[in-house]
C-alpha cells in the first residue's frame, strides 16, 4: 500500500474528521432550519433534472485542494441548496413530513456505527428497539400481549407486499412451496377502489396478476362499501373462486377516506376472509384520543400497515407491518440460511428479523422513532397529529367561504382536494379547467412560494394538499389561497395575451 493511499484511509476513518465536520454539520443544519422555518427562501429549489445531474456529476470530478472539513462543509451547502424544503410550512405536498430533526440525529447513530438487522447478535439494541416499538404501538392497537406480531419494513409498498404475502400463504395452503398451480380459477384480491397503487403491484409480484385485483365498490365519500362488499363475497364465493385478501384503507391516499373498518371486519369475518388494512398514512389516529375514532375497528384487522415516516414524523424510512395472530409472522417465508441462523441458540430465532421480512440486511430504521418517543413521550405524536388533521378542517372552512374555490370533498384528516374556478372560467369546458388547474400547481411549485401536488378525480383534474408540517398555521394557508389566486391571474393573463389577434 502507497503511503497516499494509507493516508487517505487514515483521513476517512479518523475519529477527529468526524468531531471537526460533524460540528460544521450541525451548525449548517440549525442554521438551514432556522431560515427554511421562517420562510426566508423557496420551498422548492427547483432545477431542470439535466442541471442537477450535470453540477452532482461535476462534484464528483472536480479535485479540491481546500481541507477536508471545508470541503465537506461545501458539499453539504450545495445539498442544502439544491434539496426540497419540507421543513417549510408552505410545503404541504406529499405525504412526506418535516421530521423532527431530532430523529435524524439518532438515525445517523445507526448509520455511523452501522447498526444492521437480519440476525440479533449483528443488530442487538437496533432489535431490541424495534421490538419494543411492535410492543407498544400493538398495544395502543388495541390487541393482547403477547398475542400479535410485528416488524418494520422500509416503506409502506414493501409493508404491504409482506402483509399480502403472509395472508397468500395463510389463505391459499402450500402456495410457497408449489407456487399458483392447479386451481380452475385463479385467486383474487380484492382493494378498496382508491387503494395506493402498491396494493396492484403486489400482486403482481405476489403471482396473483394485476388483473386478479378486484376494486370493492365505495360510498359518496369514497370509502368502501360494507353491503356492496358483502356482495362481491357473495358473488366470489359462488363461483368458487379463491379470496386472499380484503384490503381496507385507512386513509385511501385520493381525499383521505377512512374506511368503517368495524362493518368490513363484520363482512370478511363472515366469509372467513382475511382483512388487511392499509394504515400507512392514518395509523398514527390510534394515538389520538380526539381522532382515534377514525380506526373505529382496526383491532379486528389480520394484517396492518402502520407508516412512522408519515404522520409520526419521522425520516423516512420506518414502515410496521402488524399480525392480529402472532403465529402468522413465520408464514411470510420459509427459508434455510445455515450461516445466518444458529441453530445453538433456537430461542433467538424469534427475534431475527431476516425469517420475517424479504430484506435481509436492514438497516436500525426504528431509531429515529424510539429516541423521539423516549425524548418527547407518547404525546408528542398525538399533538402533531391532531395540529395538522385540524388544519385539514381549517382549509376546507376557507374553500367554502371562497366562491372562487370549490371543495371536492369533507376532509376526515390532513388530506384536502379542492379546484380552484375564477369568475372568468366560470362556464369554460371541463377540459379547460382541468388544463387550467394542472398549469396552476406546476407554475406555482417551480415559483418556490408552496409546494402542492395534482390528482384526479372521477375524470376531474384537482389540487390537492397535504398538511403534514405541524408549524404550518391557518395564516399559511389563507396565503396558499392568495398565492394560487396570483397565479391564476397571471396564467389567464398570459392566455390572453398569446391569443391570435
């Protein structure tokens, strides 16, 4: 080895570059924070895809003569700069939070020291935090000690792909070892009509065929339907045709719709069918006792997806995925791994997370999680929640009184899809205002001044908002509505303007 090469080893994994570049860090951070919180700049930093890749390409090649910690403290300004500012109270997009930063001190423990899971000796107290959080946050579920099961996955499409598996292998007997063979009519799925798009790929992945999802009818307010489900059972039974699984949401991601997960429970218990309720984003209501009554039911799920990087406000990712019968956690997978799993030590088996999940190295994602909790309590979660579901009722109270504005729905959380039709387009075609509330939310996000996202509705195009930063206020929002006000002006003014004379 060249003494260049030694040295650069040396300067990598030097405890002293860590102290002098974590201190720059942390005061580079604070500072981003204090001015993102104020508003003091723009939400999104946005950049043409080519840019961004042309100046992160650039970096990589160019050779800094400065010293490390300068250089490092460089590289973190350029990311600051050029990221997305969801610390900002204006950002209310996606469902992506402004985590408690604090959470990202304890994540980056597990990511310096590498804190990894599959078997407990490589990850003892990154296990032993995960368990603990399955523990407590099964029983606010509402179920026994010692009775269910649970696990984190990264992300909720992962979640509930291994949900999906277990109650494929529960349901259809044999299936792991055989695959799907020899039944006259293949097994279905059945979703909520407004389920996340991840539910249709599982079943893709799972051997079901995307075409074997079967949409369960919903109400006038986009929740499923108990009689219309009773219905489709009945029909699915009759024709013998074989059910893994009844996915509920709890929220749907389109307007936030909460399922009556009691009445659809009632359904699948009648047909002998597994529930699986998809709680990504509305999981977090368990912990409030002013919303708690949005999963009215869920005690009764077989299988849950709980999302602690959606409304418990943590980096991303940290994904639970729960089991009503505990004994349904080894169902999943079927595997023989003699250099993982010791066979002196059996008892360990049950806290090896490699036999529950199709990761096997995974890194400590509930540390964020447990170090906000063990610092803040139970409390803290319940305050975030019921802050941003209020200001979903909040927004929806202003679109009412607007006349300029029209609400598509009532909002049951944090989720609200709206239009926006100024007087001058009061009689346009729909494919005029649906061209036209496209044109607003992409003008106003590359403006910097709010961060909102578009869906689709029915066949209707539509803004829609997530409040998911508990430091937005009803002021921000009353400023969102002038702000797509002023671009709406500006688009129609244009409009005119470009038309041929």
């Amino acid at each position: 080895m060249t003494a260049s090469a030694l040295e650069r080893l040396q300067a990598a994994f030097s405890p002293e570059t860590l102290r002098n570049t974590g201190h720059r860090l942390i005061d580079l951070l604070a500072s981003h924070l204090d001015k993102v919180q104020k508003s003091e700049g723009r939400v999104l930093n946005w950049a043409e895809p080519t840019e961004n890749v042309q100046r992160a390409a650039d970096w990589l090649h160019s050779s800094g003569s400065e010293p490390l910690a300068e250089r490092f403290e460089q590289l973190v300004r350029e990311m600051l700069a050029r990221g997305h500012n969801l610390h900002d109270p204006r950002y209310i997009g996606h469902q992506v939070p402004a985590p408690v930063p604090l959470a990202g001190l304890f994540d980056a423990v597990g990511s310096v020291t590498n804190q990894v899971m599959a078997v407990y000796e490589m990850g003892p107290w990154a296990t032993a935090v995960e368990r603990s959080l399955v523990n407590e946050l099964g029983g606010i579920i509402g179920w026994p000690a010692g009775q269910f099961a649970g696990l984190i996955t990264h992300g909720g499409s992962l979640a509930n792909l291994t949900g999906l598996l277990t109650a494929r292998n529960v349901t259809l007997s044999g299936v792991w070892e055989r695959g799907l063979t020899g039944a006259d009519r293949p097994p279905v799925l059945v979703v909520q009509a407004d389920a996340h798009y991840s539910l249709a790929r599982a079943a893709g992945v799972l051997g079901l065929g995307t075409g074997q999802v079967v949409k369960a009818a919903l109400n006038a307010r986009r929740q499923m339907d108990p009689q219309k489900l009773d219905d489709l059972l009945a029909r699915l039974r009759h024709d013998q045709c074989s059910i893994v699984a009844v996915a509920a949401c709890s929220c749907a991601t389109p307007i936030g719709a909460f399922d009556p997960l009691d009445e659809i429970a009632s359904v699948c218990r009648r047909y002998e069918v597994w529930l699986h309720v998809d709680a990504a984003h509305g999981g977090a209501a368990c912990l409030s006792r002013k919303y708690r009554r949005l999963m009215y039911g869920v005690e009764q799920a077989d299988s849950l997806v709980w999302d602690a990087h959606k409304m418990m406000f943590v980096p991303a990712l940290c994904a639970f995925v729960f089991y009503r019968n505990g004994q349904h956690r080894f169902e999943a997978f079927q595997q023989n791994a003699p250099y993982l799993f010791d066979p002196s030590a059996p008892g360990l088996a049950d806290y090896d997370t490699g036999l529950l999940t199709p990761e096997c190295t995974k890194r400590a994602a509930a540390y964020g999680l447990w170090g906000v909790w063990s610092l803040f309590g139970r409390e803290l979660f319940e305050d975030m929640l019921d802050r941003t579901f209020d200001l979903g009722r909040t927004l929806y109270e202003r679109l009412v009184e607007a006349s300029d504005f029209e609400p598509l729905h009532e909002p049951e959380c944090n989720i609200v899809t709206f239009r926006h039709i100024p007087e001058a387009l009061r009689q346009a075609p729909p494919q005029i205002l649906d061209q036209f509330q496209l044109d607003l939310r992409r003008t106003l996000i590359r403006s910097g001044e709010f961060y909102i996202v578009q869906t689709n509705l029915d066949g209707r195009q539509a803004l829609r908002v997530t409040i998911i930063n508990p430091l937005t206020t009803a002021a921000h929002l009353d400023d969102l509505l002038n702000a797509i006000r002023s671009v709406g002006r500006k688009i129609l003014n244009e409009s005119v303007t470009s038309r041929p004379q």
